[in-house]
C-alpha cells in the first residue's frame, strides 16, 4: 500500500490457465481493478474471454464472445501508468499457493469488506 492508501496486487496469467496463450514477451499492465471488475461481470459464463495489450499502447482490450457466437462484445480498459521498479515491489517466494473459485473468493471479500478496510489472510496445511 503507498501513501495514499492505494494497495498494489501483483496477478501473474500463467499459460496453464487458458486454453489459448499467447504473449511474445512478458509485460506489466497497470490495471484498475474495480473497473476491470465491472467488465468482467459483462461476460456471460460460457463466453471466451480474449485479453490483448499491444506493446507500448495505454489500454487492454477485453472481447467476449458467446459459445454460439451470437454475441460479441469488446472492451477498451486504459491503462495506469505504474513504474513497478520505482515502486519497489519484491519477488516474494510463497510457502503456499491457494486454489480456490473466483466466485467464492469474490463472495468472501464482499463479506469483508463490510467488516472493515484490512485483512490478513492465513493458510494451514491440514492432513486429513
């Protein structure tokens, strides 16, 4: 979190995660997530979802495409211009990786946040 109580989230897209992966070099997008939130909840459930970031362009592009290919929708998301070496983000190693629905976590957060403005999260490992 900066000065100004604006909290940083690192999201690395791994290829394993999309059916389709393309990208020729590896980049940082400085992206709001609020906003990209609110047109993500513009894709329906079975839509592809194609992101696209030309290099040295200021916006993502986001299409939606529907299973039968009645509907199309894209998306310009401008960029935030953020120089994630000035603000000194560490590679950090993780003693657990966490899995678990978009949905359930999105529901999780929602709970929260009507608690208050922080949360720490812990992780156990459990052997059953």
């Amino acid at each position: 979190m900066d000065s100004s109580h604006v909290s940083l989230c690192a999201l690395s897209l791994k290829s394993e995660g999309f059916d389709h992966f393309r990208c020729d070099k590896g980049i940082s997008l400085g992206v709001n997530t609020p906003n990209l939130g609110k047109i993500l909840k513009c894709a329906g459930n079975d839509d592809v979802v194609t992101l696209k970031s030309e290099e040295n362009t200021d916006s993502l592009s986001l299409h939606f495409e529907s299973p039968n290919q009645d509907r199309i929708s894209e998306f310009d998301l401008k960029l935030m211009d953020i120089d994630s070496e000035h603000l000194g983000i560490p590679e950090t190693a993780y003693k657990c990786n966490v899995k678990m629905p978009a949905a359930e976590f999105r529901r999780i957060i929602t709970d929260l946040g009507v608690l208050g403005d922080t949360c720490t999260f812990f992780c156990r490992y459990l052997d059953f």
